[in-house]
C-alpha cells in the first residue's frame, strides 16, 4: 500500500519566509543608516569627486619695478590649453589638428588624449592668439584657461638683484625668492561638473572664485643708473681683462642702493642656460679681502679715539718688523716725514700700521665691529654673508700689521659701500634698502620704514676723514686721481689686495678697488667697484677710472649740482688739483706682497 507524503504545514512555511524577509530588512535598513547616517560625508565626497573637477587659477604674478615705476618684471596673460579625454571621440585626428599649432609631435599629444582621466595639460602659457586658433578648430573636450608667465622685458638689466622663478611661477632666486608670500598672490578655483563620459552637466553645480593678484614692489633701484652701471662694468671687465667684478651706487642719506651690478651675469628669462657661478649676487654673497680700502677704518678710529690728527707728522721707512714678518709698502723708499693725511692719500702700509699701534687691538676690533663687519648688512637678501671678521682672542702676533691695511679680514662689496656711506653721511650708518614701496591688489601703497641712523663715529671725524679722502683724488700724492671728476670734489679711496687661495696656504692674483662719494662736502651719492684679477693690478688704474664714469653719469643723471669746495686735511691744495699728476702707484698695494718674511 502506497504511503502519503505530506506537504509542509502551511503556517511554518509561512513563519520562515517571514524571518527570511525581516533578516533583508534589517540589513538593507543597516546599510542605509550606514550610508546616509554614519558615513554620508564619507560617500558625498566620493561622489562629488567622480563628477567634480576642481581647477586651480593661478594668480597674477606681483610686479617688480624700479624707483620711478619702470617695470623690470612682469606677468603676461597667457592660456593654457586643457582636455578632458573622455570627451575626445577621435583623439587621432585631434592630434593631428593639434600639433602644427602647438608645435608638438601628434604622438605625444594623442598619448595624453588617450588617458584613461578627464584631464590633461596639453601645453601651457601660451599665447592667447595660438590658443584661440586652437579653440577656433571646435575640438569637443579641449579647452583653455588662464595663466601668466613671468617676463623680465630688459633681459639681463639687475638680474642678481631680481632673480628669477620657476615653471610654476615660483620665487628661485634673488628678491623674486625673498618676497615670494608677497608678489604670488592667492590662488583662484575653478569647478565644473561632469557626468561619467566627461561631459559638461547642464544643471550641474559649478563656480569660479577668482584669484588675488600679488603685491607689486618698488625698487630703489634707478633704471637708468643701473643700465650705466652695468655698462660701465663691463667695459672695465672687458678692458681690463678681469674675471668679474660689482659695482654699486648707493644714497649714503636713506641708504637706497640706486644700482648693482655683477659680472658675469645671466638673463631671467632664459635662467636654465645660465650657471650657478654667473647666477650669483657677488656683491652681496662673496666676501673678499678689503686691502687698502680698509685703512679708512683704521684712519677714523684713530682719529676719534684722539691718537692723532690728520696734520701730524709721522717718520715712514718702507718697511716694519713685526714679530717673525716684515710688512713693506709697495716699494722702496727713504724714510719720509709724512703728514698722516699723506699716510692715508699715498696709502702707505707702513705708515698705517704705526699709527695703528697706538690704537692697539681692542679699539681697532671694536671700531671694525662698529663699521659692520663680521655681520650681513641688514639689505635682507637671500644668502648674504657676514664677512670675516675674527675675535681678538685669535688675533695672530702679525695682526695688527694684517687687519689695519685691510688683509686678515673680509667683506662683501656691500659691507665695504656701507663704511664709506657711514663716512659720506657725518658719521652715522644707515641701513641699505632695496625696496622703496609696495602696492597691494587694492592699489594702497605702503612705504617703507625709514632706517633710523646708527652714530659710529662724530661728525667731525667723519669731516676730517673726507677732507683726507679729497686729497686721494686731488693731492699730489693721491693714488686715485683717476677717479676725479670735473667740476666735482670726489673723496675715496684705492683698494689693491691679493686674494687668498680658498683652502689656504697664500695668496694668487688681486682684487682691485675704488669706493668714494661725492660731492664731498654735501655727499649725495656713494659708488663703489670692485674688480676681480684686473691687468694691471691696481685700483688707481682700473676701478679708479670705471668710478669716474659712474659717478660722473649719475650725478648727470640725478640733477646733483657740485656743492662748495673744501680744502684739504693735513697737505696744501695743489693749483690744479683735477687736473692728475698724483702718483697711481699704491704704498699700500701688495706688489711685493705686502708681508715678507
């Protein structure tokens, strides 16, 4: 007899599809608190992101111009060509289309059309008559944004003093470096949403939030000046057959650098061809010893400190024992009665040091310190040195013959300008500047605070020493002569000192110098040169007569009248002072060395 088989009972075929159906909701119900609760802003992003594109808007680039509003770096408005690939429906021929406007091979373009990404940088600051002819070609998924490209228009005019950027528009160098927060600017944004073929979506949420254009900033820099400066450099460079050399001009009143000049040099807007070497702010980075330059300090530290005065008489052979070392001037002669005006005017070595031993070393430190050595000068540029200048304590027995002619320390050209405006200025140090204003994108423009003036030495100190220096220029035993310009009283002094080998164990070639002020008795400009290993070695006879020209152009230029006439300090006017005649040979200058054994 065949057995019934029974079917499920109804009610617990019924109780099982309901836990069934309250198990997929309670887990569908979980997900949901999960997505839309727990982790919603996690997901809103997600999804933002998948149809979002966020484009940065550069900002324009701050300009750099000179004291009267000349532009010595700018921003150019530029487009830069963007594709969204997905949009692309024949990425071949848009290569094609695309790579005789641009200039670029069609492989390399069609590469990045066919990206799996919804953008791509075709080529970038381009001109806005390129890029519209590009647009013109109606290409779907190619478009353009803009962005700005930093132009120095008088190419290679203060590049040291400018610097440059990079790609992106970013300070490398020099001041573009040092005010970088200032001149970028704030970034803009621009977003557009697209569906997942990249195409634009004609509801979707999209804005445009502008970028701030950076601050533009004022030089004290004189274009004109500085043209003829750099002229006139490299005319002594090229004449001269030096290595390089620097030339500044400054205002001994604010302590406004109107120029600065360095060889060799580079254009910014080609800056990856240039080296390191011709990169570099040499006026403010490399440090050199001062020579005869730096008997000005010793002269005004013995002055004020009232160890003598500049009509004394001093007794000079043409040389000095000093421990195991004889120190020489730069060639033989009697012992002379010299007036210390005379010692300073002829540069005598010898003379110096004896004065300079009555000062002893403490003061000698002290007034070195005093005159910014060992210390950048506060310009607040990137990189620049300190010089060497070192403690009392490590003073060799041989220093007091070393350091007052200017040999056992260093100073950037920029230090040795500050001493000389310190003496143009009646005796008081004020800071240099380079930047005279800014004006932010709101058109207010702020000066710069005035350096307050710091007394080193007394004004009539500082009297005495520029009637010494006169006779430099004008006294019949002046070793600058060369440096004289008609119609001016010009007070300064020569500089020859031999450059030690880096490392170590003594000296090869020379470093040339010329720094002084002018006019003389109401100085309104300081100009200093400096050159690097000249033929021949002596200031008198190279960076003398690259001075003159400078000077001569920038009074010219700047409308300065020649003020009155002082006599001289410590030795009788000559009846034609200007006319030349004083010896160019420097007692100072190392041509036998300067130290013998």
């Amino acid at each position: 007899m065949a057995m019934a088989i029974s079917a499920p009972r109804p009610a617990l075929r019924l109780l099982t599809m309901l836990a069934a159906m309250l198990i997929g909701l309670t887990l569908i119900s979980g997900r949901l608190i999960q997505v839309q609760a727990l982790q919603s802003d996690r997901f809103e992003a997600m999804a933002a992101g998948q149809r979002e594109r966020r484009i940065v808007l550069p900002p324009q680039r701050g300009s750099i111009l000179d004291r009267d509003g000349a532009e010595l770096a700018m921003s150019l408005e530029m487009k830069t060509l963007i594709a969204n690939p997905k949009a692309v429906s024949d990425p071949a021929w848009a290569a094609a289309s695309l790579a005789p406007l641009l200039g670029i091979d069609a492989a390399e373009i069609e590469k990045k059309l066919r990206r799996d990404t919804s953008f791509v940088y075709l080529a970038r600051k381009l001109d806005p008559a390129v890029a519209a002819s590009v647009l013109a070609l109606g290409i779907e998924g190619v478009d353009s944004v803009k962005e700005s490209k930093r132009l120095y228009p008088a190419d290679q005019l203060a590049a040291h003093v400018l610097g440059f950027v990079g790609s992106e528009n970013q300070g490398l160098g020099g001041l573009e470096a040092r005010y970088e927060k200032l001149l970028a600017g704030l970034p803009g944004e621009l977003l557009m949403e697209r569906d997942p073929q990249g195409r634009s979506i004609p509801a979707g949420h999209s804005y445009t939030r502008p970028s701030t254009a950076g601050d533009d900033i004022f030089l004290t820099i004189d274009r004109e000046v500085q043209f003829e400066t750099e002229r006139a450099l490299a005319q002594a460079v090229q004449a001269y057959q030096a290595k390089g050399g620097v030339a500044m001009v400054m205002d001994p009143r604010t302590g406004e650098v109107l120029a600065m000049a360095n060889l060799p040099t580079f254009n910014p807007n080609d800056v990856r061809t240039a080296t390191p070497e011709a990169r570099k702010n040499r006026a403010l980075v490399d440090s050199y010893e001062p020579g005869s330059a730096n008997k000005v300090i010793t002269a005004a530290a013995a002055i004020e400190a009232g160890v003598i005065k500049p009509d004394d008489k001093l007794s000079v052979p043409d040389n000095l024992r000093m421990g195991s070392k004889v120190f020489r001037d730069s060639h033989p002669h009697p012992v002379e009665t010299l007036t210390f005006a005379e010692v300073i005017q002829e540069s005598s070595n010898v003379g110096t040091i004896k004065v300079a031993l009555g000062l002893g070393k403490e003061r000698m430190y002290e007034y070195l310190q005093k005159f910014g050595y060992g210390r950048p000068s506060g310009l607040d540029f990137p990189g620049e040195a300190g010089g060497i200048l070192p403690p009392v304590s490590k003073w060799w027995d041989t220093s007091m013959g070393t350091i007052p002619i200017g040999q056992g320390v260093a100073v950037t050209g920029m230090q040795i300008m500050s001493v000389f405006s310190t003496l143009a200025n009646d005796g008081l140090a004020v800071q240099p500047k380079l930047i005279a204003a800014t004006i932010d994108s709101k058109g207010q423009r702020r000066a710069t605070t005035p350096s307050e003036g710091r007394r080193v030495i007394k004004a009539d100190t500082a009297d005495q020493l520029t009637r010494i220096l006169i006779g430099v220029t004008e006294g019949k035993r002046g070793t600058g002569s060369m440096a004289a310009v008609p119609g001016y009283q010009v007070a300064g002094k020569t500089g020859t000192a031999q450059k030690p080998i880096p490392g170590g164990g003594g000296y090869a070639g020379y470093i040339s110098s010329f720094v002084g002020y002018a006019p003389a008795s109401d100085p309104r400009l300081v100009v200093g040169v400096i050159l690097d290993e000249p033929t021949p070695i002596w200031g008198g006879y190279t960076a003398a007569p690259t001075f003159r020209q400078i000077m001569q152009f920038s009074l010219r230029h700047l409308g300065i009248g020649p003020g009155p006439v002082l006599p001289l300090e410590g030795t009788p006017l000559p009846g034609a002072a200007r006319s030349g005649g004083a010896s160019l040979v420097e007692k100072g200058a190392p041509s036998t060395q300067g130290v013998a054994e």
